[in-house]
C-alpha cells in the first residue's frame, strides 16, 4: 500500500471552457486513472471518492474531473441534453487525457480510464480516438452503446460492469460487449442497482476496477508490440 497520497485541485482548459478536477498521486504511481462522469456525479462524488481511493490504495494516480461546467450542470439538469452529448464529453476527456501528459506528476505515468454512465461512452469514444495511450478502460453502471459505431475501434482491454438489478442497461452492455473487438470482460454485480448504492456494492466495483487496472494499465497492446 503506498505511504502517502497527493491530492490537489486542478483546472484543466478546455477550448473557451475550464474543467475543475481533483488529482491525486500516490507514492510510487505505476499509472494514472481518468474518471469520467455523467452528469450529476462529479469529481466529489461520494461512489467516484471511494473508488478513487481503492484505486490510489493500489498505487494508482486519479483524476476526478467534472467534465461539464458548474454553468452547463446547471442547464444539463433542466433540458438533459449536454449529457448525452457524447462527441463534447469525449473530446473533454481528450483535453484531460493531454492535460495529465503535460504536468510533471502523471506526465510519465501510462492511462486508464473508468467511465460511468454516458461517461462510459465519453471514454470509450477517446480511447478508439487514442489506442496508443490509453491503456485499459473500465465501465460502472455506464452506456457504452452510446459510443457503438466507436466501439470496433477500441484496443484498450475493457471491463463492464453492471449491477443484476439495473435490467434496462444490461441489454445494453451485452450489445456493446458483442461489438468490442478488443479484450473484454463483463461483470454482472448480484443484487447491484444502477448506482451500485447497496451496502458493498460500490466496494466490489472499486475491487473489480483495481483489479483490471493493475493487471492491464502496464500490458502494451499485441498488435502494438514492436
């Protein structure tokens, strides 16, 4: 377990935009994981907090970011539109992805993903837009058929995760877990709901996710392999 953890608020540009995040480094980070939210769980989210910190108590760096800004959550909340705007959430995780290459403390570090609900579609979409950085994806409760004609593109392993009782969206995982091309893996948590709320629940995804990033964030791709 690492012996001290870094964490420090951030503001990362995005076009005419500024995304407010929490970066946090653990000594002797073997890789950094990007959060990407649907709207309504941001960086201080308590689920995205605890994950984070399974993560960083395996020597993993995180960025939470929130990938709208306080003034389009607020509008978001009305309409729901910048929500399923995957193709804006996808290129904001691309302004984190560059982001984290140019600051001191992840510039070396290799990248992950973990993406919940359309978030999940956000970061599939950048890690077809990126197969040589981003290294393993993990998806939580997320739409990853929102990204569905992206999905073939995908080299970074990755992890589906839903829960039993979230029915709506496990036919939608299935169809996306059969589109994948790359090396793939989905998880149905027993008795979870949508927001994996039920007493251990949000534990066992942060156990899962650990665990996928640990084994998968330092393999580079076969088809990469020179």
């Amino acid at each position: 377990m690492p012996s001290e953890t870094i964490a420090r608020d951030v503001e990362i540009p995005s076009g005419e935009r500024t995304l407010r995040g929490i970066l946090s480094v653990p000594a002797g980070a073997a890789a950094v994981v990007l959060f990407a939210h649907g709207s309504g769980s941001g960086r201080l989210s308590t689920r995205n907090t605890l994950v984070a910190r399974a993560l960083n108590d395996a020597a993993l760096a995180t960025l939470l970011v929130d990938l709208l800004t306080e003034e389009e959550e607020h509008a978001d909340a009305r309409t729901g539109h910048l929500r399923f705007d995957i193709d804006l959430l996808s290129n904001r995780v691309l302004d984190a992805t560059d982001w984290l290459k140019g600051v001191p403390e992840t510039a070396s570090l290799r990248i992950g993903y973990f993406g919940a609900s359309t978030g999940a579609a956000a970061a599939l979409q950048a890690a077809a837009q990126r197969p040589e950085s981003i290294y393993a994806v993990v998806s939580r409760g997320g739409r990853p058929d929102l990204a569905m004609q992206w999905l073939d593109s995908v080299k970074a392993p990755t992890l589906l995760i839903v829960g039993s009782n979230d029915e709506p969206v496990i036919p939608l995982n299935e169809s996306a877990y059969d589109a994948l091309r790359c090396e793939r893996e989905m998880v149905i948590v027993p008795g979870a709901s949508h927001l994996f709320e039920e007493r251990g629940k949000i534990e066992e995804v942060a156990r899962l996710a650990a665990n996928w990033f640990k084994c998968h964030v330092g393999v580079p791709y076969p088809e990469l392999r020179s």
